[in-house]
C-alpha cells in the first residue's frame, strides 16, 4: 500500500485513488476505441447500447462508473443498462438523449473506480 500526503495535511491511498478501467471511443457506425485502459473488449449491442468488459476484473459489482458523452446534433447521458446488473467482468450501460431514446454519439467516455480482484 503507497499512501501519499495531499496538497494540505491529509493523506491518500494511491492505489484507491487511481481508475481501474477507461475508455475512449466512436460510438458511430463501426465503433472505434481511441484509447483504453484495462479494456478487454467492447461489444456494440445495438443502437446506444454497449457492453465494457475488464481485462482484469473488479473485485466485486459495488465499483463506480461515469462518463462523457459528444454528439453534434443531440444531448445525451450516459446510464447504466436498465434490467441488466453490474458484474465484477463487466457492464453494460447506454447513451440516450431526450425521452429515453437511444443513440450513438461520436465521442463516449468511460470511467471505473473501485478494487480489483
């Protein structure tokens, strides 16, 4: 464990502060990754709809996850699949705009925190 000091008095776990898994990709047509860390594979499920899976898994499904989205003609969030539980391997999630429509943005980002296994 590497424990460093903060801009003030307080202190940090290294290892706790880091992310454990990202992702940066064109959710467009064909999808491409334009970087990635502990990313295993991407699967496009269909339209908004995509699968993130570890190279090294979490150690349990209680990990966090956020994201950015781009789209030059909507707004859109990022939410986690509806019906479709966190695994340790990976997750599945989806970007909609308005009135829950799903749609493929050009820019997604992805972020995990939490502990490995």
């Amino acid at each position: 464990a590497i424990t460093v000091r903060g801009e003030g008095t307080a202190t940090t776990s290294l290892q706790q502060g880091l992310l454990k898994a990202w992702i940066n990709f064109n959710g467009t047509g064909t999808i491409s990754t334009e970087d990635s860390f502990n990313r295993s594979g991407l699967t496009d499920n269909g339209t908004g709809d995509y699968t993130f899976s570890f190279t090294n898994n979490m150690a349990n499904t209680s990990y966090c996850f956020t994201g950015g989205l781009g789209s030059t003609s909507d707004r859109a969030i990022l939410i986690l699949n509806n019906g479709v539980d966190l695994s340790a391997s990976a997750f599945t999630f989806q970007t909609i705009r308005d009135q829950d429509v799903k749609i493929d943005c050009t820019v997604v980002t992805v972020q995990i925190s939490g502990d490995l296994a």
